[in-house]
C-alpha cells in the first residue's frame, strides 16, 4: 500500500460480519439495508457501523440505506475477495489440515493449491484435495508456482527458518499461525493470528457474565 494509511483493524475485522448479513438480505431478495439493521443484528452502534463501511468507499441513500449488491460489491474489492489468491500452506498438522478443510476460503478469493510437510506419511498424499510436497523441495516449488502468499501452521521452533525460505523462494505475504514474532523484509508482510487472545477474551466474558446479579 506504500505510504497510504491502513485503517483500523477492528473496522476491517467487522467487515466480513457486515458482508455474512448483506448477502442474507440478497438472498432475501431486499434491494436496500441500513446501518441500523446491520448494527442490531451485531450489538453495534449504527454511526460505527457507518463509519466502517464508510472506509469501502460506498454511500447510502437516505431513509434506503445501502444499495445491497453496489454494498456487497463494494466490501468484496476493498478486501480484495474480488480476485483469486494463491497461496501455499506450510505444516499440515491439525491445524495445517483444518484450514486446507475450511471451505469458507473459496468465497473469499483464497485459493491453497499447495502443501508442504517433513512427515514422509504426508508427503505425497492429498488433504482435502491439496497436494503435500516435500519441505526440501519448497524453495524450488514456490517459484515453479509463482505464488507469493503463504500459510504458516509449523511448530513455533521452525518458524523462523521455514519464514527465511518462504522469502527467500519470493513469498511476500505471510499469515502466520504460530506464536513466534517473524523477521522479515520491508517488502513482506505479516499477519500473525493468535488463537489464543480469542479464547482469553471468551474467558473473561464468561467470568464477567458470572459475575452479573442473578435477577
């Protein structure tokens, strides 16, 4: 993106929440929907609402709303699900193989063509119906492919050189599943997911909805 600014994360995180709700309203056959609806369907504040969608680029019609597919369209090209992405995925273990299984990718312009993995047991089986290759054959794979994003799922103690390799074949996006903090390059970016930051903000809900006085 060069110097432009990204915007809030918490503003594109609600976007495929948005989206999930304008396309039941496409289904349902309403040509308009409002900000206050989605904001209903999510415990949000409608001005929140607005100014998330805002960053998409799209304006509503007052007392309409947003035009519903010119809305779903809009949310698409500014996440970028409007277009095919390959992308190769590094360890298939439990995680690795739930999220070559995770169907959702394909509506979202995620297409995982690849595997890679040091188990011999793997290694030429298909899962989910991606083939798994050879770490040792990655570098020269990744560059017959041509793809530039990867999917990190390896145990945290080969992430930083399995992220060398990936970098060095000409990945320059990188969605990272463990919980190590990867160097890279200027020009690779890197997305680190913590699945456990989710479970600990569960925790504290549950702790705070035991703590509410029982009516």
């Amino acid at each position: 993106m060069g110097n432009q600014k990204i915007p809030a994360t918490p503003s594109i995180r609600r976007l495929p929440s948005y989206l999930h709700i304008i396309r039941q309203a496409q289904r349902d056959g309403l040509e308009y929907i409002s900000g206050t609806v989605i904001a209903e369907e999510l415990n949000l504040e409608a001005i929140q609402v607005r100014k998330d969608l805002a960053i998409t680029g799209i304006v509503g019609k007052p007392k309409k709303g947003y035009p519903v597919h010119a809305l779903i369209t809009a949310i698409e090209h500014f996440l970028g699900w409007d277009s095919i992405r390959d992308a190769v995925l590094v360890g298939v273990g439990n995680l690795g193989s739930a999220l070559l299984g995770y169907q959702e990718f394909q509506f979202h312009g995620l297409n995982i063509i690849a595997a890679f993995d040091k188990d011999p047991k793997k290694i030429g089986s298909s899962v989910h119906g991606v083939p798994v290759m050879p770490v040792s054959t990655m570098e020269m794979q990744i560059r017959n492919l041509g793809v530039k994003m990867a999917i990190l799922t390896v145990p945290s103690a080969f992430a930083q050189e399995t992220t060398d390799i990936l970098v060095k074949a000409g990945i320059t996006a990188i969605w990272n599943f463990t919980n190590v903090k990867l160097k890279v390059p200027e020009n690779v970016v890197v997305q680190k997911e913590d699945l456990s930051s989710g479970y600990a903000m569960l925790c504290v809900m549950i702790q705070m909805a035991q703590m509410q006085p029982k009516k």
